[in-house]
C-alpha cells in the first residue's frame, strides 16, 4: 500500500495539465470549423501535454491549412495512412474527444468564442508553467557545471523568459488597431511622437536627410583607418547628451578609459587635447571643464574599455545598465572587427562577424535602444582610382572571376566576361541586362583565384575568401576539401554534388557583383556562392576625406558622410566639418 510520502511525491512530480480541456478543444474543431480559426492561431502542438494529443493536433493542422476543412472522418483516414492511428488510442479516442466537445462546447454561435477562448487559456497557462519548470531544470543544472560562464547563464536566463513573455502577448500585439492609433496621433502632434520615438544625431544636414535614427535600430558606421569613426560616433554621443541627458553605454575594444574621456572633455570645454593632456589648464578653462564633466556625470555616461569581449558580455552588461539607469538612450561599439562570439564552432571570419552584426541587431529590438557600431572597410578602397567607399567594401567574401559562369535570378545566364569595358553591341547588351535588374558590379583587383571543378565543363572561379554553399553549411573556397558536397541545385530539388578538382590558377582581374538585400545568393552553375553584404544594419554611414588621399587637394578637415544604406529613408551626402584639435566633428 503506498505512503503517504509516496503520493505527495508523485503528485509534485505530475507537470501541469488539463487534459480535458484538450480534448475539448480538439473535439471542437472537429464539430465546428469556428473553432479551428480561433485555435490555431492561439496553440501550437507542444502546448498540449499529452502525446496523443500532440499528434492529433499535428493531424489536424495539416489537414485544415490544406484544405480548410476537417471532420472526423477526414481525420481518421489520415491518421490511418501514417500509421499512426493505433498510437493515438484508435476511433475510441477519436469519438471520445468528439463526445467531450458535444458536452462543454455550445451549439449557439454567439457564445462558441468566449467558450472556446476559456480553454484555450487553460492549455496555455499550463504550457507556459511546464515551460517554467523545464527552463528553471536547465538552468539549475548548468550553474552546476563549472566551465560554463555565469554571464552566459544569466543571457540563457533571459533568452528563456523572453519565449514565455512572447507566448504571453502573441495574440495581444498581433492587432494593429492601438499601434495605427498611436501612429496617427504621433502625426497630428509631433509633440508627442518625436521625442519618444527619435533619437537624432545632432547635425542639421545629417538630420534632415536620416531623419534620425528609431529605437531597435542597428548603425554602422564605416570607413578606412584614420578617417574619424571613433570621434564621429563620440560627437553623437555628446549631442545626444545634450539633447536628452539619458544614459550612454560606450564599449570600447581599441582605446581606453581614459582616452574616450579625454575627448568628451574636449568636445564639452572646446579646448584641445593637447592642451589637456599637457595639463595647459587656465582659469576659465578649469570653469569650462567643470561644466562639462557636470554634463557628463549627470547624464550617466559608462564607458567599458574590456579588450576581449563578446556578445553575450556585452548584452549582459547593457542589460544590467539598463534596468540600474532605468532611461538608456544609445550603445555605441568600437568596433566590429574585435568583438567575438562565444561559439567555437565558426571558424569562418566573414561568418563571425555576420553572426556578431545579426546578434546586435536583435539585441537592439530586445532593449528597444539604437546600437551604433563601428566597422573597418576592407583593402579594396586602396586597390581602386576612386577612393570613395562604397557599400561592398563592407564585405569580406572575395570577388568572383571573369570566367565564372554566371545565372542571375531571372535565369539570364551570362559570363560575367561581359562585365569588361564595352567593345561591341553584344557586350553592351549583357551589361544593360545586367544593369536593369539593379546589380551594382564593380572591378576589384587582381588575385589569385581558385577553380573549384565539378566536371569537364562546370566550374567556379573565385577568390580564397569566397564563400560556397556546401551540405554542411558556407564554407570558404581555400577550407574546401575534394570529400566535401556542394549543394547543387536542381529541378527544385538540392542535391549533392562531389567535387572532381581544386586548383590554383594565374593571379587575374576579379569583380565584385553587388545585390538587393532580398537577393543575396547566386546560382553559380546550380551550385550557390556566397554574396555577403551588410544586411542586419538599418543604416550605414561611411566616412570619406579626400584630402586623405589628394593632401595638395580642398580642405583637410572637410569630411563627406556617405549614406549609402538607409532601410527607412532616402541616401546621399552630406559634409562635416572635422576638427583635428578637439577631435570633433561639426556643421560646416
């Protein structure tokens, strides 16, 4: 005879269910197709504890967004053609589920929804308290294990609570009736959109073309060595200070401290660095310099100068920022290329920093903030005769030869030897085709390229660092391996492809071939290569000073700020002023 103990053992150890109420819940759709569309927008499958049940809904979902339509009948067939109707309890459990909706469903429609929704809340809160169970086990039982990273459980912690606060309001944000109110308040009076909603740079002609950037966005700010990323994203900084007085988080991975400080206090006095560091300090400067540390201490500035750092410690460490400040306007990150992920397993760089770039971004949403980060632009601005940077130069997934077969998304298929310079009718022929579909392609330098061949005639040529699509993932051309399968693409169908060669071949001219966002892999002989292009930034703004490069050439502090990616607005120009004495950049 079993204990008392025993019982209450057992009973603690049951996980939360209401099995009736799913099987009136299935029943119902059976009956009533209602109740299919108030449902299963509502539940998925792994809300309902029994596996039975999880069967029977899987059953019922494919069968209804098929057909639209489900009845006993229809379901009983189904279960019966994937064998799985003796697993689910046979037509007994069918009819008993249909014999439960009959008893607690109505049959007068005006009063079927409110019904219908009182279940559906029952089966939900008991998911979403079986979920806490199973995320609280897991977390237990990895602070138990010394190797793992107290940070990385805190950011698991989250990650788990924020899935069950999803579940929560999946149907209450869903309706567009409060947010098109709001909308259309914020623009009958931009008093009370604007400063909620917009964060603005601080420049008149930035401003006007950007607009100013929304909270959840991700800014890259780009550009060669010793253009002025770093003093660029201060000077937001410091505008942004005066503007609201809201706290900033400035992780930097390149200069310390000390430096950043050094330049905010330049910035706020208007007295050089020299002249600080050099302890140069008069009277009425020590006022100027009070007041601007006062600026700064009140606004809550955090500046973390940690070296190594990852994802994962920045985004708890701006988390904990942001609940101790309450009110967080911006993070701004210097810069891209230092960062790194707490995954082992991606050894491809242009892989990490996509994996990095994608994080932040949904980052950003999650604390509802901008996150600005700096990037260093790759060699090729050096290699061209126009030193103005451009979108690609974002990229680090190599270039593509001229003798590369080429098969654009409208199946146009041409070798992008048509790319040279136009010297006959056909050529400008392949190039207008090329250029009507909005590809953007441009000539890099010369390299040394591989030829990676599938057989006689097909064959890809490309740079070291391109990427390709293989069954295991992208992989870079120089890490390819003769076992290894490429993913060919055929008759809507992917397959596995071996390859027959890989060679080096002669150092020769390459291309950079540039597409939208929505269109970011080619087909290169049914195989497909990479085309990395900046994609999780909102907004990207790259750096240009051509008295950098033309000395004897304008002025040296007259700097273009190029908007070459604008997700919510147009592109353009527009030019700052840069001085080189506060470090600071300012309306021309």
């Amino acid at each position: 005879m079993p204990t008392k103990n025993y019982a209450v053992k057992y009973h603690e150890q049951l996980p939360p269910q209401h099995n009736l109420a799913e099987e009136i819940v299935i029943g119902g759709i059976l009956i009533n197709p209602e109740v299919a569309q108030l449902v299963i927008t509502e539940l998925s499958a792994a809300s309902f504890t029994l596996e039975t049940h999880q069967l029977i809904y899987r059953a019922v979902l494919e069968i209804y967004l098929n057909d639209q339509y489900i009845d006993s009948i229809v379901l009983i067939n189904t279960l019966w053609e994937f064998n799985l109707l003796g697993k689910v309890g046979g037509i007994h459990k069918i009819l008993n589920v249909l014999k439960q909706a009959q008893i607690f469903i109505p049959r007068d429609t005006k009063n079927i929804n409110a019904n219908v929704k009182y279940y559906v809340y029952l089966i939900k809160d008991r998911y979403i308290r079986r979920l806490l169970i199973q995320y609280g086990h897991h977390i237990i039982r990895l602070a138990y294990v010394p190797s793992v990273k107290s940070q990385n459980i805190f950011l698991k912690t989250n990650k788990y609570l924020d899935k069950i606060q999803k579940i929560i309001k999946q149907e209450s944000d869903t309706s567009i009736n409060f947010t098109l109110t709001q909308l259309l308040f914020g623009l009958k009076s931009e008093i009370f959109l604007t400063p909620n909603t917009r964060i603005y740079f601080g420049f008149k002609k930035l401003d006007k073309v950007a607009g100013g950037v929304s909270n959840g966005d991700l800014i890259v700010i780009a550009g060669r060595p010793s253009m002025g990323k770093t003093s660029f994203s201060l000077s937001i900084a410091f505008n942004i200070l005066q503007q609201k007085h809201k706290g900033i988080y400035i992780f930097s991975l390149e200069m310390s401290r000390e430096q950043i400080l050094y330049k905010l206090l330049a910035m706020g006095s208007c007295i050089p660095i020299s002249k600080l560091r050099m302890g140069h300090i008069s009277r009425k400067d020590w006022v100027k310099i009070q007041n601007s540390s006062n600026l700064l201490v009140n606004s809550i500035v955090n500046i973390d100068d940690t070296a190594s750092l990852t994802v994962a410690d920045l985004a708890v460490k701006a988390k904990k920022f942001k609940d101790e400040c309450g009110e967080m306007s911006i993070i701004i990150i210097d810069y891209l290329q230092l960062m790194q992920t707490s995954s082992n397993v991606i050894s491809n760089r242009s892989e990490i920093l996509s994996t990095i770039t994608r994080s932040l971004k949904v980052l950003a949403k999650e604390l509802s903030i901008p996150i600005i980060i700096l990037s260093q632009l790759n060699r090729n601005v050096e290699s061209r005769v126009s030193k103005q940077p451009l979108l690609s130069d974002l990229r680090e997934s190599g270039c593509i030869s001229q003798a590369t077969l080429m098969v654009s998304h409208y199946s146009k298929k041409v070798r992008s030897r048509c790319l040279r310079e136009a010297r006959h009718n056909q050529t400008r022929s392949n190039i207008y085709q090329y250029s009507k579909y909005n590809q953007s392609i441009t000539r890099s330098n010369v390299q040394y390229t591989y030829d990676v061949r599938k057989d006689i005639c097909s064959f890809i040529r490309a740079t070291h660092n391109h990427r390709i699509l293989t069954f295991k993932g992208w992989c870079r051309i120089d890490k390819l391996k003769k076992t290894t399968f490429l993913a060919q693409y055929c008759e809507d169908q992917v397959k596995k492809k071996s390859i027959k060669s890989i060679d080096l071949v002669q150092a020769i001219g390459t291309y950079d071939v540039v597409v939208p966002e929505t269109r970011l892999v080619y087909t290169n002989n049914s195989c497909h290569i990479h085309n990395s292009i900046e994609q999780d930034a909102d907004l990207v703004l790259m750096l240009y000073r051509e008295a950098y490069y033309k000395r004897d050439q304008g002025s040296s502090d007259l700097t273009n700020i190029i908007i070459a990616k604008h997700r919510n607005g147009p592109t353009g120009t527009i030019e700052l002023q840069f001085n080189k004495y506060l470090s600071a950049f300012q309306d021309v």
